[in-house]
C-alpha cells in the first residue's frame, strides 16, 4: 500500500494545524500511524490521496449512514445551494427538520437546532440546570458528550465524587459539580443521589455507550435511572448524538422503551454536514430564549444546507426503514469477527445493534469503561493496521464504534469477512 502522497500531506498538514489535524482521533496516534487524506467518498468506500481504495466503516463517525455522496442528498443539496447559504432569519427546513425529529422519537416535543453534538450538550446542561435550579450533574465513566468543559471528565477509579478534569484548561472548579458513575452499575449512581440530595439537576448518558468502544446497557440500568430520576426529582438526559436514527428510526430510547426527559441529537441528523440538536418535554423546552430565560443562541444554528442534508437523510431513513437489515448485517459482521478470531485462537468481545457495532480484544465480556480499559490495544493496533493493508477502514482507536451505511453491499460485507480472517491469522 503506497501512502506516500498522505504522508506528505501530513508534514505539511502538521505545520499550520497543531497535530495535523482538526480533530484528535483523525491523526492515526493510538495506532502508530500517519493519517490517511481522504480525496473522495463513494457509497461504502473512501479513496485517499494515494488512490488507495477502502470500504469505510468509520463513516465519518456516524453521519454517513446512506453512505457517501448518496445522490439524492446531494441533489437536494445542490438546489438549496441555489437560493443561498445562510440567512440568520427564519427558514421553513428547520420546522420540517424539527417536526421529523419529534415524530420520529416520541419524547422530544420540541426541539432546538445548533451545530455539533458538543454545543447540544453545552446547552442541555444549561437547560437542566436552569430549569431544576440545581447544580450538580451525573455523567458516566468513558461516556463522551462532546468537548464541554463540565463533562470532559472521566476521573479514577472507584467510588468517583468529585470530578477530575481530563484537559488542562478546563479549572476544577468548572468539573467540581460534575460527578461520576460507572455505567451499567444503577448502585453507583443510587450513592451519588444519596450523597448529594435536591442538588442533582441532571443524569447524562450514552443510552447505548459508543465512545469507550460499543458497550450496550445492560437490562434494568436505563429503567433504573428512569425510577431513579422520578423519585429524586432529576432530569434524565440521553445523549442520542450518536444512537439516534443510527441503532433505530427512534433512537436507542425506542429500542429499550425508556422515555428521558431531554435528548441531544446530532450526526444522522445532519447527513455529513454540521448539525446538532436538544429537544425534549415541552414544559422544560420553553424555558429557552426567547420564549424563556435561558439563554442560548447561534448565528449559523439552523442553516439551511445542513438542515437540507439532514432532512433529506430522515426522508430516506423513514422512507426505507433500514434499521433491521443494518442490525442483520452488523450482527453477521460480529460472528464472522468471532469465528475468525476463534479459528487464530485471539478473545474478542462484540456487540451490535442496527447500524452500529463493536468489538474488544478481551476474555471477558465488557460492561463499563474499567473493563474496556482492560481490552489488548496491542493487538488492536496490529488488528487495525492489517485490516487497513486488505482495504478495510476502521476507526483508528480500540475505544470507538463501527458504523455501517445502507450503501455497503453483500460483497463489501464478504470482503470484510475475509479480511477478518487474513488479519487475525497474522
Ligand atoms: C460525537 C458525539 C458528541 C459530540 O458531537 P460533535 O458533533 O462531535 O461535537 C457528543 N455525544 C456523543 C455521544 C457523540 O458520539
């Protein structure tokens, strides 16, 4: 595989963007590599500079769920374009994005529009902190919710009460109200409340965990919370940036029948452009400027190009229900890596749900971040770097998920499957 044209890229790349990159994970660290520049996107397959083809289960990290330049959206893309770009004033796209969004997922009745998943979740907390006029938040070990100040914190190991901030910069004192649970373990969460009575605005989760690798909760955890947050008077946030419209048309809260108070969208709901969203109970909603007194606004937020892609990806998801097929193909995909790791005599975890799966180089089975930090990244790195020689792009850490698009055929699913095979043999 020739990468010369990436790597020449990424010394220039490296002179004028601080690491190469303009988001971390992109520049291949966890996997000893340079990244690969990506030139073109086709369907279920991604070209780089070097003309090297791959069949791409990264998919932009989740948006990409028609695959890439899916040529109706590009269509609906291309005509929106002709009327202009942003206005900063009212446009119809956004009322049918939004009534799309709340027919789609049952608790969302009403919903804000912003531009990443990283501001819905700034903006969330605002939101639930106002609304309850409480301070403190529950968020879950290795559960990401963008880069927030107050939640970019994961902390050590045991019993967590305060927070530790996890990046220089963010002051203790902005973390000192962020408190930390273990994920599928309800006891943890139940302490925390006991600690800090009437003080608790929100608990923030992954509904199904993607961001420490694919962690599914387990049964009872998400009901749990649910009871947990009716009793103490707390608001229960999923963060669906990730789930939603990816593991099913409603979210993972339609899936496991659990009804949160608020939710945050983003990725699928901008079909590859930049989007985000927070939307929930009415009567918490209209406490947002300008129709309350929480403030938040954005100049872009709403923008007509990206609410005509994400629009348009809804249609066709609504239109074509792919969520059983996808959950069918990600489950064949996770046997075959089995079966394959088996055959090499390697432990390996999976987990799928509709379009999104997972897998971790362990001998037990994983349920939380400690277990996940237990994972064999050694091999993962071998794992990956092999699976990039045979064409397959995966995401370049072992703490992320898969993501596979409508686009990726029968053959693209074969090819994988083989190449699970040759790379865990070697
Ligand atoms: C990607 C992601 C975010 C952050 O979204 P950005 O658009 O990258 O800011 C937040 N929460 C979850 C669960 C995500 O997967």
């Amino acid at each position: 595989m020739q990468t010369e044209q990436s790597k020449k890229l990424f010394y220039q790349a490296q002179q004028r963007l601080p690491g190469g990159v303009n988001s971390p994970v992109r520049a291949f660290k966890s996997v000893n590599m340079t990244p690969l520049f990506i030139t073109k996107g086709q369907g279920s397959k991604i070209f780089d500079k070097d003309g090297n083809e791959y069949i791409d289960y990264v998919g932009s990290w989740g948006p990409m769920i028609l695959g890439h330049a899916n040529p109706k959206i590009i269509g609906k893309l291309k005509e929106t374009l002709e009327y202009g770009t942003s206005f900063g004033a009212p446009t119809e796209g956004e009322i049918l994005l939004a009534e799309m969004i709340c027919d789609a997922v049952k608790s969302v009745e009403m919903i804000r529009l912003v531009n990443s998943g990283t501001e819905a979740a700034m903006a969330v907390i605002r939101l639930a902190r106002g609304y309850t006029k409480r301070d403190k938040i529950i968020k879950f070990e290795g559960c990401y919710h963008g880069s927030v100040d107050p939640l970019l914190v994961k902390a050590g190991s045991g019993a967590m009460t305060l927070g530790i901030p996890d990046s220089p910069g963010v002051p203790l004192s902005f973390v000192e109200h962020t408190l930390q649970a273990k994920f599928n373990d309800l006891n943890s969460v139940i302490s925390l409340t006991e600690e800090n009575p009437e003080d608790i605005a929100a608990i923030i989760l992954e509904p199904v965990a993607g961001n420490m690798g694919m962690i599914a909760p387990e049964h009872g955890f998400l009901k749990g919370l649910r009871d947990l947050c009716d009793r103490e008077g707390i608001l229960l946030i999923f963060d669906e940036v990730m789930s939603g419209f990816r593991v099913d048309f409603g979210g993972a809260q339609s899936i496991f029948g659990i009804v949160p108070d608020l939710s945050i969208f983003g990725k699928v709901i901008g079909g590859g452009l930049p989007v985000g969203a927070y939307g929930g109970r009415q009567d918490i909603m209209i406490q947002i400027a300008p129709s309350g007194p929480i403030y938040q606004a954005g100049t872009l937020s709403g923008n007509p190009l990206a609410v005509s892609a994400g629009l348009t990806t809804l249609e066709i998801l609504k239109d074509q229900n792919p969520y059983p097929e996808l959950g069918r193909k990600t489950a064949w995909l996770c046997e075959e890596l089995k079966t394959a790791a088996e055959s090499a005599g390697i432990q390996i975890q999976t987990q799928s749900i509709g379009g999104m799966f997972g897998y971790f180089f362990s001998e037990n089975k994983v349920s939380n971040f400690q277990e996940a930090l237990k994972s064999d990244t050694g091999k993962f790195t071998k794992f990956f770097q092999n699976m990039l020689k045979e064409g397959v792009y995966l995401p370049p850490s072992a703490f992320e998920s898969l993501f596979l698009s409508t686009a990726h055929s029968e053959e693209d699913l074969e090819i994988t499957a083989s190449a699970f095979r040759k790379a865990l043999k070697d």
